[in-house]
C-alpha cells in the first residue's frame, strides 16, 4: 500500500517537472509577427550581467534602457512613413566570450535584430565583432578601448568610444596639463594584463612615453584572475615608480591596490581604466579606491543635450546621478536609431551604410566614425574623490580639479 | 522494436539531418550545430565516464588542445582534414600522457587530477596564447555553416557508434567488468589498467575532434576559453542528464539541454544561471536514471497499463 503510494507521487512529480519544462521551452518560442515591417524594431544586446565583468554590463545596459524609453516616449523610430516602437533583448553572457558569441546567433536566430548593442570589455567585444561581420549586421560597442579589433577591416563594427592610441597620448597630455613640470610623476611602472588590450596599451603607453617626457621605468605582465601581484608591485616600488597605468578587470584591480597598501607602495598618480568603471569599487575599497583616475568615456556632468534628463532618471531608479558606462551606452542607442530613420528601413546593410556616415549630437557630444569604425570622441578622465567619481579632463565642461598627488596609505 | 527496424530508423534520422542545410535556415542549423557538438562533446565523455566508470574532471584539456592546434593549422594554410587530424592526434597524445599517471589513481583522486592537469593545460594555453583568434574580414564573408554543421553531425555520429560499439565488442564487456569492479576484472583475465587507459585515449581522441569542429566553427575566440572547465561539466550534466553508460542518453540529453539553457537565457536574462541550476536539480531527483531510463518506464508503465486494461 505505501509503495503504490509512494510510486503515485512518485509519478506525480514527475509528471509535474516535465510539465514545469514544457511551460518554460513554450514561453521562449519566438512570436513573429506578419507583414512587411515588423510590430516592433529589435536591437538585441548581449552584457556580462554576471561574472567578472557584472558591475559594468550593468550600467551598459541601463544606458541602453533608458535610451529605449526615450525613443518609445516620442513615439518610436520613424521608418519611411511609420513609426515603429523599440524593442530591446538584453541577454546575458556571463563574461564569457564563447557565450557571447552564441548569444549573438541567439538573437539573430531567434529575435530577427536589427542591430547589436555591444557589452563590456574589450574582450567580449572583441569576439562579438567577428560575429557581426559574419551575420551582416550592425554593431554598435562602447566600453571597449581595443583598437587592434578596429584593424581587421571589418564594415559593421562601430564605437564611439576612445581607442587605445588616444588613451595613451590622452594621459600623458592630461599629466603634463594638470600637474605643475617639476612634480610631474615622471617614471612609470605599467602593470599589463596578458591580454590582447592589456599587451595593445602597454605598448602605446612605452611607445609615447619619451615625446611628452615619461620614463617606462617597469613594463611586467600578469595573469588575469592572478591571487598574488607582489611581485610586479614589488619592481615598481624599487625601480622608484611615481606612477602606475594598468587596465585589470575589476577582480585583479581591487587585488593591484589592496597589495599596493599591503607592501607599502604609494605611487603619486594611478590610472586604473576598466576595474575603476563600477560602483563597486569605492563601495569594496572604500578610501583607499581614492584617488584612482579611469577612462570611462563619459561624466555625468556633462552638459550636453539629454544628460540633464538621464541624470534625472538615474537619480530616481539608483539613488545617484549616471553611472559613467550609461551616457556612451545612451548614445549607442540614439546613433541606431538615427541610422536607422536615415536608412529609411530595416535592413542591416542599409542600417550600417548609415551608420558610417553618422553625425549626430549624442549626450557623449558630437559623434563621427572613421573607416575603420572607431568613434571620433571627446576623451574624457575621472577620479575617484571621496568615493565620488568626479570628471577631471577635459578641463571645463563642469570638471573639478585633479587631486594630485596621492597621499600614502597610511596618511588617508 | 527490431534489429533491423532500429537501423533502418537510425539511418532515416541520419539522412533527415544530414538534409537539414537544404531544408532549414541559419537559425535551426546554428542551434542543430551546437546540440550536435555537445552530443559529440558528451559522448566522448560517456564513453570514459559512462562505460569506463572513469569520473574525469578534465576532459576539456583535450576538446581545448583539439580546438587550438586544428585552428592554428587551419588558419596558417593547411587543409582542414590534415589540420582536424593533427587536433585529433595531439589529443590523443595527450591522453596517453596524461592517462597513464592519473589512472593510477582511483576514484575522486582521479578525478582532482584530472581537474589539476586541466587547469594547469589552461593557464598555460591564456599565457602563451592571450590574444583572440579571430577569422579575417574576407574569411567571415564567405563563411557557411553548411560544411560545419555536417562536421560536427559526423563527429556526432562517429562518437555515438564507438558508444555502441562498447556495448557489442570484447573490449567493451571487459572495460564494463572493470568498471564494475575492477579486483573481479582483474581475478577474471581481463588487464584493469590497459582497459582504463585504451578507453581514456579513446575518449580523448574524441574529444579532440570535437574541439576541432569547435574550432573551425567559431568566428572568434580565446583559446583558453577552449579549455574552460565548463566543457568537462557541460559533458558531464548532460551525460548524467541522459543516463550515464547509454547509448542514447546524451544525444537525448543534448538536445534537451539546450533548447533548456538557450530558452532560459532567452526569457530570464542574468537570472538564467540560477533558475537553470535549480531546475536542473529538480529533474535530476525526479528522474534519477537520466532521461533514457525515465523514458523507458514511462513506456513500460504504459505497456502493463495496456495489459492490465
């Protein structure tokens, strides 16, 4: 008698999980809709909303959220005669390059895009690109500083967001403008990630060193995911470095300054692109994350069309102005859309020939690609100050000074 | 059913997808491709974990040498059978290398050695090899599926036949006596170690052939990323999902898991990963013999109704 009962709920619950399964494989069935244009225009982003690089696809995507509402608040996007509302797929590639690039067959297999909006970091990007020029269709990528990506002749890959060369002439140009010739901090230790970004910048950074009148004093590489960076924090400390470069992920960049503390290596200034982007930094280091400059792309303080009111909503959904990531997300949003009701239709190819020929004021300021697709874009530095990210380059523009220079550890 | 009506099927599904690039679109293909490599990608984990009874922890050190020495090649000139081939061969290289020290080792010290040569096979590959591999502008252009789909339907296959094939020949009775107990094997004449080591390369080789057509597909990639654990335990869920030691288990699995994952990811965006884990335990206690075995009672279930009524 138990056992026939216990083989019922047995059954029960089986029954019961394959039903769970088919209600979940049902409801991602893609619905299409009929006719010539579709009910809605598809742009379909895949972000690190987990993983390594969680805190920046974040902000990417509510740039792109935001931006999506925008568009839909006056009607949607004008293609020939009728305006379409957006649609956004937001899917998650956990930071693993190998899912974002089935996640982009993902959405052109299932959602039918019109075009891709880009993640974060330069090596998810990096891999998404290939992916757009096989699938002909637009992609639009910010948070992404590679340059050598923009080199493979690819057509349908656009960024308006700074490249590697100009990061690297933007920092020393920045140093010499904002720190008086006799305190300038001039021998530098390059912290480089062995990655295809961490090798490209590495490179420029020694390369232009001697023209603006820096010294590459140390130039070692790392792991990702490395525990232990004493050693390289160790070199730069005895070859007398006033300043560190580097471009970790957000992991390895709060373990670079926790084991900078730790031995006793104060540097004057501290370029920290990429592990600086997020919230999360000053909320796990809290004062020691001071101090750290970043190139994010783009401050909240801009004053350029639209931020006034993408502050506003940030403001209202996180409790603070926008996030650095959000303006250059926005504004991949609006050069879309403005390629699109160019183009005057919804193919791709069209969509990316009129994307190449933008020239559109974004809320990251004036907007125009190259050929090679790399956005021609104010170059923007912020630091760390009091555990608020103020906009320290270009000066004016609603910037604040650059604090300079870092006090040791053990004086903050 | 019979002998001759199961080939017969066999042969008709074969034909149904080696015809799909004709019927289908880019869409179906791409998701025929990937459940294809992991029914590949599984299988040749099956063959050592399922008949083998050999819990390996690092079966994507040889899916990663696979995917980076046959697109190395590949992409430097040579053709792709000899550039598949020598992704094939340093699998299997390795599996010799590899197999013999750790099979001396039982259980979970097997497996952690396994992981640990693995990671090792990883950190060294993101050192040497940090930057992406991606095709070329012209290469992307004239970019088909066609050709990779039915790579990885072969390999598919192939994976799925030595499966079979363990459950038919002399070999595959004594690896099942090993697996069972290996003092036993050993009393009865059969030689635990070369049988655990045979069906190690075996795995591996497959396994690396499965990497080649992971790397011939990809547009772009790192190769570490090759090397991810992840591909040891993609293989081993749905080998467990299936029913481990089956013939058919993981190709049934596969395609589940897929169509599972991929939806998930579709609907649920970052909660995805969660949602997928804790379903994924759900069906592994409701049906704790994988999906084969549950089918099987579902059938036999139906089969005493029919008597009964």
């Amino acid at each position: 008698m138990t056992e026939n009962i216990w083989a019922e709920v047995q059954g029960m619950r089986r029954r019961a999980v394959v039903i769970l399964i088919a209600a979940v494989m049902l409801s991602g069935l893609p619905q299409r809709g009929v006719g010539a244009l579709p009910a809605t225009v598809k742009l379909g982003a895949v972000i690190p909303l987990t993983g390594r690089f969680a805190g920046g696809g974040g902000q990417v995507r509510a740039g792109y959220e935001f931006a999506v509402v925008d568009v839909n608040a006056r009607g949607g996007v004008r293609v020939g005669d009728r305006q379409i509302p957006l649609e956004l797929v937001v899917l998650d590639d956990e930071s693993d390059p190998t899912k974002t690039v089935s996640r982009l067959e993902t959405l052109v297999a299932q959602q039918g895009v019109a075009a891709y909006l880009g993640g974060f970091g330069s090596d998810l990007h990096a891999a998404a690109a290939a992916v757009a020029e096989k699938n002909r269709i637009p992609y639009c990528g910010v948070a992404f500083a590679l340059h050598a990506i923009h080199q493979q002749g690819f057509k349908f890959l656009f960024s308006p967001f700074i490249k590697s060369p100009d990061i690297a002439i933007g920092t020393y140009r920045f140093l010499n403008a904002s720190v008086p010739s006799e305190q300038r901090p001039r021998s530098v230790a390059i912290f480089a990630e062995r990655t295809d970004w961490g090798r490209e910048l590495a490179r420029l950074w020694t390369t232009r060193s001697a023209e603006f009148g820096y010294r590459v004093v140390v130039a070692e590489e790392y792991s990702v995911g490395a525990r232990d960076f004493s050693d390289i924090i160790l070199r730069a400390k005895a070859a007398g470095a006033e300043a560190v470069f580097s471009v970790p992920t957000p992991p390895d960049g709060l373990a670079i300054i926790r084991q900078m503390k730790e031995l006793d290596f104060s540097p004057k200034a501290i370029v920290m692109i990429r592990a600086a982007d997020a919230v999360s930094w000053t909320q796990a280091l809290g004062k020691d994350g001071d101090y750290v400059v970043l190139a994010p792309g783009w401050h909240h303080a801009f004053t350029y069309p639209g931020v006034a009111e993408i502050n506003a909503k940030h403001q209202q959904r996180f409790g603070r102005p926008a996030d650095v990531l959000v303006g250059p997300s926005y504004a991949c949003v609006q050069i879309v859309v403005n390629a699109i009701e160019r183009a005057g239709s919804l193919d791709p190819v069209a969509i990316r020939d009129a994307m190449a020929t933008t020239d559109l004021q974004t809320v990251e300021g004036p907007v125009r690609f190259r050929s090679d697709g790399t956005g021609i874009v104010p170059f923007v530095l912020v630091q760390w100050q009091g555990g608020v990210q103020q906009l320290v380059w270009p000066q004016g523009a609603g910037a604040t000074a650059f604090q300079y220079p870092a006090p040791p550890w053990r004086g903050r | 059913m019979t002998g001759r009506r199961a080939w017969l099927l066999i042969a008709l599904g074969l034909g149904v997808l080696a015809a799909l690039p004709l019927l289908s679109t880019g869409s179906v293909l791409t998701w025929g491709f990937q459940v294809l490599l992991y029914v590949a990608l599984a299988q040749s984990w099956n063959v050592l974990g399922g008949f083998g009874g050999q819990v390996s922890l690092g079966h994507a050190a040889f899916f990663g040498l696979g995917a980076v020495v046959t697109r190395m090649m590949w992409l430097s000139g040579h053709p792709l059978g000899v550039a598949l081939s020598a992704g094939m061969v340093a699998a299997t290289v390795a599996g010799v290398l590899i197999g013999a020290p750790t099979l001396r080792l039982r259980g979970p010290y097997f497996a952690i050695g396994t992981l640990a040569v693995a990671e090792i096979l990883r950190i060294t590959v993101s050192n040497v090899f940090p930057e992406v591999s991606t095709l070329s502008a012209p290469a992307l252009a004239s970019y088909a599926l066609a050709p990779r789909y039915l790579l990885a339907l072969m390999a598919a296959a192939l994976s799925t036949l030595v499966a079979w094939m363990l459950t038919q020949t002399r070999f595959g009775y004594g690896l099942a006596v090993v697996r069972d107990d290996e003092a036993v094997a050993e009393a009865v004449g059969v030689n635990a170690f070369r049988h655990k080591l045979a069906v190690f390369v075996l795995s591996s080789a497959l396994a690396g052939l499965t990497g080649g057509v992971f790397g011939y597909y990809h547009v772009s990639f790192y190769p570490q990323f090759a090397f991810s654990p992840l591909w040891t335990f993609d293989a081993l869920l749905i080998t467990f999902f299936g029913g481990t030691g089956t013939v058919w288990g993981p190709p049934l699995a596969a395609a589940v898991y897929l169509l599972f994952r991929e939806v998930l990811a579709l609907r649920l965006v970052e909660l995805h990963v969660l949602v997928f884990g804790i379903l994924f335990v759900l069906v592994v206690l409701a049906f704790p013999g994988g999906l084969l075995a549950a089918w099987r009672a579902l059938s036999a279930g139906r089969v005493r109704q029919t008597h009964r009524s």
